[in-house]
C-alpha cells in the first residue's frame, strides 16, 4: 500500500563521510601523561582532541588536553568552562588546530560516553570519539577510534551507535626522535651525530644480510622463491646509478675534497678565536 | 630549655640553603614531542614556549610544556600574553600537572641563538626563580637525523659581571671567564613513564628502518653546509667589526695618554719658570682638559657573543661533515660491490 511504514532498519552512514583518523604520537603520549595524573578517585581520563580535516576526509588528530569530568553511576559532569578556556588558549598559539572529537581512557565505550558524545556533537558536526585502553586489558594497548552513527526506524530516531572506523598511527615524530629514546624509562645520554650514524649504519648492515641470507636461501632451494621479492630485489640493485670507475671515483673525490676543506676552515676558524680572544684582554701596555 | 630550643631554631634560620649545582636535566618524552611539534609547525619562524616542571637538587626534572603564542608588537598584546600564561598555568593546575616554571624552550637557526636577548631573558627569569634552564632545538639540524635538543644555563660568574654590566679587560681577567664560559651546557637525561613506555614498545612499528635512518642516510648535506658557512662568513665580518672597535679605542688611548704625557711635560717646564720667576706653580692636573677625559673601553660582550656562535658553527660543521665522511666511504664501497 504505502510505502511509508518501511519497518526495515536503516544505517545511515556518517554524512560527512569521515574515511579513517590518524593519530599523532603526542596525543598518545599527552592522554597516558593526564591518566598517570588523574585525581585519585577519578577512574578515566576525558579530553577533548584537537586537529584538523584534511581534504580527503580523513581527520587528523595532532593534539590534546584533559578536561576534569565529575562521574558516577547515572552521571557525567564535564567541566565546560575549563573547556573553552583550554580550547581559547590553544587556539591562540595554533589557531588551525580545532575540535575534532573527544577521548576517553578504558577499553570500549560505556553508557556515559553516548552523553558525552552528544555534547561534543554540539560542538563540532561529527566528533571521533578516540579510546585508549590504559589497563591493558587485552593484554596489549588499544587505541580505537569511533564516530556516531544514527539508527532510524524509518523517520523516526532511535539511538546512536558508535561505530569504529580505521585508524592510522602516523608515528614519523616518534620515529625522528628515535624510539629508543621513547620506550625506555630512562635514557642517560641523547646520541649525538656519529653515535646516531652508527645505530643506522648498524642497520643497514643487518637488512643487508637479512636479504643476502634469503637469496641464500632460494638458491639452495630452502625457501620457495617469491617471484615479488625477486622482481623488489633485482630493481633495487640496478637502482644504483651505472657510473663508471673514473666518473664514479672523481665524484666521490670531489665531494671528500669539499668536506675535508670544510672542516680545515673550521679549523682554521677555531684557531683565529682562540687567538683573537687572547688579544683582546692580553694586559695592555701602557 | 626554651632558650636551647629558641637558638637551635635561630641555626637553621641562619644558616642558608646550599645550592646544589645542576648537573642534569631530566626531561619527559612528552615534552620533547610537544617542542618539536610546535617548533616544526613554524619554522622558519622562532617560537618560544614555557617549561614546567620541579627542581630536585641536583636534577631539573621538566615534565610539562606549553607553547608561547606568537607575539606582535603591540602594547594591548602584552598584558594578553601575561594572561594566556596565567590561564593556562591555573588549568594545567586543575589537571594535576606541575605548576612550577623551571624555564623557557626556544628554537633557533642553525644555531644562530647566542644574542643579547638570549642573556636578558635569562636575568629576569633569574630574578624570580633559582634555577632556570633555557632548551634550544634545532629543527634545521634534526632533518638531518640527529635530535639537535640542548640545555643551557648561564654561568654564576658571568651573571655577576653581567649584573655589575662591566666587561672590561681586567675584570674579565680577575675572574678568568672567557667566551666559553659564559653558556654553560647541561647533559639531558630522558625519561618516560612506565605507562608510555609500554604503549611505545607496544606500538613500534615493525619495519626496521626508520625515517630517523633515512634521514641519516641521506646524501645530499650540500644545502644544509652552504647556509652553514654562509653563517659562519657573516659571524667573521662581525667579529672583524668588534675587531677594529677594540683596535681603535687602544690607538685613541695610547694617543690620549701621549697627550697627557706632553701636556704634562709643558705644565712642569711652566712650573719651574714660574718659581724661577717665584710665583705659585700651576697644579699638575687639570680634569677640566679634554685630554684627561677617560675614554669608555668597549664592552666585549657582543664579541663574546659572537665568539660563542663561530664556535657553534664550526661545530655544527665538523659534526655534519664526521656524517658525510661515512656516507661517502658507505657509498663507496656499495659501488665498488
């Protein structure tokens, strides 16, 4: 008859499309920071998540800040005005960075959360909701991201669902600074350039052997031979530039030539200083 | 008893603290994310941001930051800045995070950070704190695989001769200070909190090459040892420029004291005709000449200043090229395979 009552149960995926999240390590570390600072009795941490939207719709999440939250059974309390204020300041510095969502510390998403969520909505059209597993509860650390989603029965609004979506961690930063760094609980010296050259040299070495002992392999027939890593294998050996001995030798002998005169005035530099210094508050003769 | 108790108090009245010297900065992985996120952000342009932590005898522990907005030159944008820090300082309050300023962070280019500025900030930070630690970053160097992060603090010595703002030779021979005492650098130990170091280990990602390697291994080092040396030439120019200050004010002083010798001569040859002639000789000083007038000798400080950034350049310099040496014999040999 009509094709109003339609009893089926419709997911309407997300309007403004949002594709995946990506997450800068310093908001890893920012939320693990304001959870080992918690208020005794509070149990999670709640925060807002600043960031940007990038063109293709994927919503990268660069920074962070606590808000205190009051909890119990039936209630959440967010305390907005510390919001704003926070949101303010930041903005002053990085007026480019906006909300794009919330986080909460704890594995999964509880029934406060969808209170929460909805205040955020207010604030921004589609908040990502960001949970980062604190306890460990499943044996490892999870971070996963969710968005709200409506559930309709025909027109009328029945709840919302929060639903993951992927989530990238970009962890260039971390990786720049050096993990090493990062993981330990304590480091005693920061490396400077040659002990950093060597650490990466190290490494090399080790995948330069790695590959060397698969092509071992697949000769002596060991391991069944990947047509793939083959086909990687050969392009990155004849990616190195054909020169000849000569070419070759004059270009690596020009560039030596250049550092070590680099280095002489360097030297040479150091040296005037040193005299330049004695000079000037030598006794003066009078 | 009461007059025991009363001295004993008086003591420990009396007696003053010990300051320990600083001997390590203890910074947390979060605040050095936080730096070179915000520093990254806006380069080429210098930023500077606040340091939070404790000050635990000898260890500066920093275990927060907050970045600075970047400042125009306007006199409303004064007190706003002064209010942002307020705000910010009272909610990072509320969350528990350490209130206390133990300093500033800054980045630089190429190691271009030894101003006038630098030393003026230092003295009113001093004021109100007792230990304050400036961190300079780098973030020019750190594209080139090292973590360019140090920690500087002024000397005692020199902050007294800085208070006294005298820089002439001999007192900067009393105290023996010369240009590589005023900054003095302060190791940086890192630490991390069991919790993060978890979610790290945790979440290192599996390749083992990282950008950090393919930064190290990169060959072309030529842009970053150009700008380098165009630098270090115009830190030359100044330093030649300081140079013939100093030359000129010890000509007009040995020319002043050949004056004074002369006039002096003529006032005792003056002298003696007078008494031969048994009037009442003239005195020997006359303050009112312009030649007895003290010339200023110069202050060394910009000199020093600009000693301490040659030195960094060639530094910097020798640490790239120790970098390029070992790429070039790595590339080397992969030819020669």
């Amino acid at each position: 008859m009509a094709a109003g009552d339609r009893t089926v149960l419709q997911f309407n995926s997300p309007s403004s499309a949002i594709l995946s999240a990506k997450v800068h390590p310093l908001v890893i570390f920012n939320i693990c920071d304001c959870y080992v600072r918690r208020p005794d009795q509070a149990e999670r941490v709640i925060g807002t998540l600043l960031g940007s939207v990038l063109p293709d719709g994927t919503v990268d999440i660069r920074n962070s800040y606590a808000v205190p939250h009051t909890e119990s059974a039936e209630q959440v309390a967010l305390d907005i005005e510390y919001h704003h204020n926070m949101l303010v300041s930041h903005q002053k510095v990085n007026p480019k960075e906006v909300i794009v969502g919330w986080y909460s510390t704890g594995l999964g998403v509880t029934g406060g959360s969808a209170l929460i969520q909805d205040f955020y909505s207010r604030e921004v059209p589609n908040p990502i909701h960001l949970t980062v597993d604190t306890g460990f509860r499943n044996g490892e650390g999870t971070v996963k991201a969710f968005v709200s989603v409506n559930l309709a029965l025909g027109d009328r609004q029945l709840a919302a669902q929060f639903q993951e979506i992927p989530l990238d961690l970009c962890m260039v930063e971390a990786e720049r600074v050096g993990f090493d760094i990062l993981k330990k609980t304590a480091v005693d010296k920061l490396p400077n350039d040659l002990e950093g050259m060597e650490v990466t040299m190290g490494r090399l070495l080790a995948l330069i052997d790695d590959v060397y002992k698969y092509v071992d392999d697949v000769v002596e027939g060991r391991v069944p031979a990947d047509n793939n890593i083959g086909r990687f294998i050969a392009e990155t050996v004849a990616s190195l530039p054909k020169l000849s001995p000569p070419a070759f030798d004059k270009l690596m002998n020009d560039s030596l030539q250049d550092q070590l005169l680099l280095l002489y005035l360097s030297s040479i530099a150091r040296t005037q200083l040193g005299l330049a210094e004695k000079l000037n508050t030598a006794a003066q003769i009078l | 008893m009461a007059n025991s108790m009363a001295k004993s108090f008086l003591q420990v009245a009396a007696t003053e603290e010990v300051v320990s010297p600083l001997r390590v900065v203890q910074i947390e992985g979060l605040v050095i994310l936080k730096i070179i996120k915000h520093c990254k952000e806006f380069s080429p342009a210098l930023v500077t941001g606040q340091l939070l932590g404790l000050d635990v005898g000898i260890v500066l522990e920093v275990t927060n930051c907050f970045p600075f907005p970047i400042r125009e030159e306007d006199e409303e944008i004064e007190a706003d800045g002064a209010n942002y820090q307020l705000e910010m300082m009272r909610c990072l309050r509320e969350v528990n995070v350490d209130n206390n300023t133990v300093g500033w962070y800054q980045s630089t280019i190429l190691g271009s950070y030894q101003t006038v500025e630098l030393i003026e900030t230092f003295m009113n930070y001093q004021e109100n704190i007792r230990r304050c630690v400036c961190i300079i970053y780098d973030p020019s160097r750190s594209n080139q695989g090292v973590l360019a992060l140090k920690a500087l603090k002024l000397s005692d010595s020199f902050m007294e001769l800085y208070r006294a703002n005298s820089f002439t030779g001999e007192k900067l021979r009393e105290k023996n200070l010369s240009w590589m005492d005023i900054f003095e650098e302060i190791p940086i130990k890192v630490s991390n909190s069991a919790l993060i170091s978890a979610f790290m280990t945790e979440l290192e990602s599996d390749t083992p090459v990282t950008q950090c390697d393919y930064d190290r291994l990169q060959l072309s080092s030529n842009p970053y040892m150009e700008r380098n040396m165009e630098f270090l030439i115009e830190c030359m120019d100044d330093l030649s420029v300081e140079q013939q200050k100093f030359q000129f004010y010890y000509r007009s002083l040995s020319r002043q004291q050949a004056q004074q010798q002369a006039w002096l001569q003529k006032r005792r040859a003056d002298n003696m005709q007078r008494k031969a002639a048994g009037e009442d000789p003239l005195p020997e000083e006359d303050p009112s000449n312009p030649i007895f007038k003290p010339i200023p000798e110069p202050s060394r400080l910009e000199s020093f200043l600009i000693t301490n950034q040659i030195a960094n350049y060639c530094n910097q310099i020798n640490g790239v090229s120790g970098q390029s040496f070992n790429r070039l014999y790595l590339m080397k040999s992969l030819h020669d395979n």
